[in-house]
C-alpha cells in the first residue's frame, strides 16, 4: 500500500473515544468497520476539502452525508450564520425564516403544498409514517429492502445505510408487533408491490421509497418503477411517499420528483434544506398536511424545529442552489467523475458498475447490472476496503461503505475530479490482483 499518510492523532483520539461513546462515534457509518482500518478525525473543512487533525488534506465525496452541496463553509452561508446567531440561536416560537424556508420548499418541490420542519431525517420519516397511518385508517407501510429512512422502529427491518454495512439483523429492541406491520419489496420490482397489495387488502396505509436510492449503494429506478408505483398505490387507496432526505434539492431543484415527473403524496427532506444544520421536513398534499397538530390531530412536535440558525442556513443554500447553471454544472462534474472512474477501473481489469443522476453518484465492485439490495450485495467488500484504505492514502475521502452513496458540490472543480481520477488510476493498480 502507498503510505504516505500520518494519522498518529486521529488514532490516539479514536482510539480515546472507544471508552467515551459506542464504537467511538455519535454515528456508526463512521467507524470505518466495513473498510478496515482506522477513522480520520477530521479538524476543519472547505470547499471540496477536509483536513484531518494530523494535517492531511483529502478531497471530500461525502459532504457530511449530503448537505455540502454548496461546498464546505461556503462563505455566503456562514456569514448569513455570523450575522443571525447574534438574534439568538433557537426561539422555541414562530419566526419569519421559517415561513422563507417554507414558501421556498413549496415553489420548488411538486409534491409540498404545506410542509412542517423537523430536525433530521429520520424525525421527518417517522412522523411521515404516522401520518400515514392517520388519513389511510391503514397499519401497514411497504418499504423495499436497502432503502434505509432513518432508525425509526418500523423501518429498522432490510434496512441500507448502516444497517447494511454492518451486515447487522434487523436490530434487538424494535418489537415484532411493530415490524409486523412493514412489508418489503425489493427495489425495482413492481410484481412483487403489486402481490403485497393484494395479499393486504385495505390494510396498506402506503408505500414509501428513496427515488433514487443512495443508502444501499447507489441504485436508480428502472424505467417504469415510479410510474407504477403511482398507479398502483393510486388504485389501492394507499399513499405514495418520496424519501427524498438524499435526493433532495441534489437531484435538481424539484428533487427526484421533478426529474422523473412523478408526483407522490407525501415528501421527506433533510440534509441539504438545512445547509449543514441539523434541519428535516415532511409535505405534501394540503388535505394530508392539515390533519398534522395542531390543525388536525396528530400529534407531532419539536423544541429547536425551525430554529433560526437552522433555517438561515437552509435558505441561504436553497439561494445558491437556485442560481442559473447550478445543476448543469453538477451534472458536468459528476459526470467526468464517475466516467474517469469506470475507464479507471476497466484500464485495471476490475469489474465495476457505476452510475450518477446529477450530484449523487456510485458504484459497485461486480459486475451489473444491479437493480436492487441482493444484486447490490455481489459487490467485493474485500476488494472495496483496499480501495478504501488506498483512495485515502492518496487524498480522498470516499464513504467507507459500499453501501452508500457519493455526493459532488458546486466546489469540486475539474481540477479536483481530475486529481480524484488519478487517484483511482493508482490505487486500482495498486489493489489488482
Ligand atoms: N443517511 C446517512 C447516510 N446513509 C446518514 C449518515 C449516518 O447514518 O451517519
């Protein structure tokens, strides 16, 4: 292995944190279990890049999970920051950002006709789940294996993200009386929505997906997939959600429902409407979001939802986002990426199938297609770890899991995508057999 890097600090810290939180993380994909070898503990981060408390630099493909889009500390949001935590950081009231960040998602995404702001994903998926089960009369939720929606009891069951890097059974805790109401499918596969449905009559409140999935590696819907699931959920009196926590604000500025043209009920959001902050949010149709309390009965709150900060910097993002040219550039860059990527991989004689839609890209380590978890599950984890540890060594920072998505930002220019194809170059020679 090329050895170049010293991280003598990131392991003592590490190796100090393994007696103060589990595992030594406040999240368990960032323990590097599935990769081998030890985290990075990051210091600070710009731009396209981050730097380790050694000193090391390595062009970013995560983003803190998806919300860099703009790049890290990009200076147009963190001065907005500077100059609202002077008013206070958290109100527990209402306050004017909240209805900007509103009136923004509701322009953008096609689904959100009225939305409620939460403070992650997994918040925004769980109530979503609730609300579903209200305005159906309806228990069961069909999800589909490797989509993960947040640590929520009811979706803890062939869960991706985490739950899929550590191979982990549906995890000890969650009661069989509440998984018993969730259904899986597996992904890209209508024959088998269409059975469950049929096998439950009137009893599925609805059928909730990542319309892209990035959570099981990176999988997007065949053509049809969405489509059908429309008519079918339509046609059976159930609700069609859209996790869009990921492919959000990334995908275009609609989401994945504006790039496909296909409009659920309900939508999830997180990561990038929050600009960095800890922000989610669930919308959708008027009548379905008024039954949210206190319009309607069901019941769902939060002490720092719509914070300020929080809000500041999801609009200053969304005001980013929103400029001419933003997705073309995105799609342009990622792109050049995954393309140098795959001819990188192919040069080696590694089997490799890969892919983007716009900032989110992927791939796998086999050959394809793949179209669902279990195809997903034939990528070479072993052969993934060394090219983890690699990619590290020569500067980048990849999501240490095969079972998660790539994000790019505005910030990554030609420059760094080039210098990440190099790196690949080299460490795809380095690991061939
Ligand atoms: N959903 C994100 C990645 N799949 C969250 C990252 C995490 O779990 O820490």
């Amino acid at each position: 292995m090329t050895d170049i890097l010293n991280c003598t600090k990131s392991e003592e810290v590490f190796y100090a944190a393994q007696d103060l939180m589990p595992g030594g993380v406040s999240s368990p994909v960032r323990a590097f279990k599935s990769v081998g070898g030890k985290p990075i503990v990051f210091d600070r981060v710009k731009g396209p890049f981050a730097w380790d408390i050694d000193g090391n630099r390595y062009i970013d493909y995560i983003g803190s999970w998806g919300p860099a889009i703009c790049g890290h500390a990009h200076p147009e949001v963190t001065t907005a920051l500077q100059e609202a935590i002077d008013k206070g950081t958290s109100f527990g009231a209402p306050c004017v950002l909240e209805n900007k960040l509103a009136e923004m998602v509701i322009e953008a995404v096609p689904s959100v006709e009225m939305v409620r702001f939460v403070n992650s994903g997994t918040e925004a998926c769980m109530a979503v789940l609730r609300l579903m089960r209200a305005f159906t009369g309806r228990d069961k939720v069909i999800k589909f294996e490797g989509c993960y929606h947040g640590h929520a009891d009811m979706f803890l069951v062939k869960a991706g993200s985490g739950v899929a890097t550590l191979g982990l059974p549906d995890s000890p805790g969650v009661p069989r009386t509440t998984t018993a109401n969730t259904l899986t499918a597996p992904y890209n596969d209508l024959e088998a929505v269409k059975k469950l449905f049929s096998e439950n009559p009137d009893a599925i409140s609805g059928v909730i997906l990542e319309p892209i999935v990035g959570n099981a590696g990176f999988i997007t819907p065949e053509p049809g997939f969405l489509e059908g699931l429309r008519e079918l959920t339509t046609e059976n009196g159930s609700l069609l959600v859209f996790d869009e926590v990921m492919t959000g604000f990334r995908i275009s500025y609609g989401g994945a429902q504006e790039k496909f043209g296909v409009t659920p009920d309900l939508t999830t959001l997180g990561k990038v409407i929050g600009g960095g902050l800890p922000v989610g949010a669930y919308g959708g149709k008027k009548e379905i979001m008024s039954m949210v309390a206190p319009a309607g009965p069901v019941y769902q709150a939060g002490t720092l939802s719509g914070n300020p900060l929080a809000m500041t910097a999801g609009i200053k993002t969304l005001e980013l986002l929103k400029q001419e040219g933003t997705y073309e550039k995105l799609d342009s860059i990622t792109s050049r990426l995954i393309d140098g990527i795959m001819q990188s991989a192919e040069n080696n004689g590694i089997a490799i199938n890969g892919g983007h839609v716009s900032a989110m890209f992927g791939f796998f380590l086999c050959d394809g297609p793949v179209r669902n978890f279990s195809e997903a599950k034939t990528n070479d984890s072993e052969l993934f770890g060394k090219l983890h540890r690699e990619m590290l060594h020569n500067g980048i920072y990849l999501a240490p899991s095969p079972f998660e998505a790539g994000f790019t930002s505005l910030a990554h220019s030609e420059e760094e995508i080039d210098k990440t194809i190099e790196a690949f170059d080299k460490s795809f020679n380095a690991i061939k057999n």
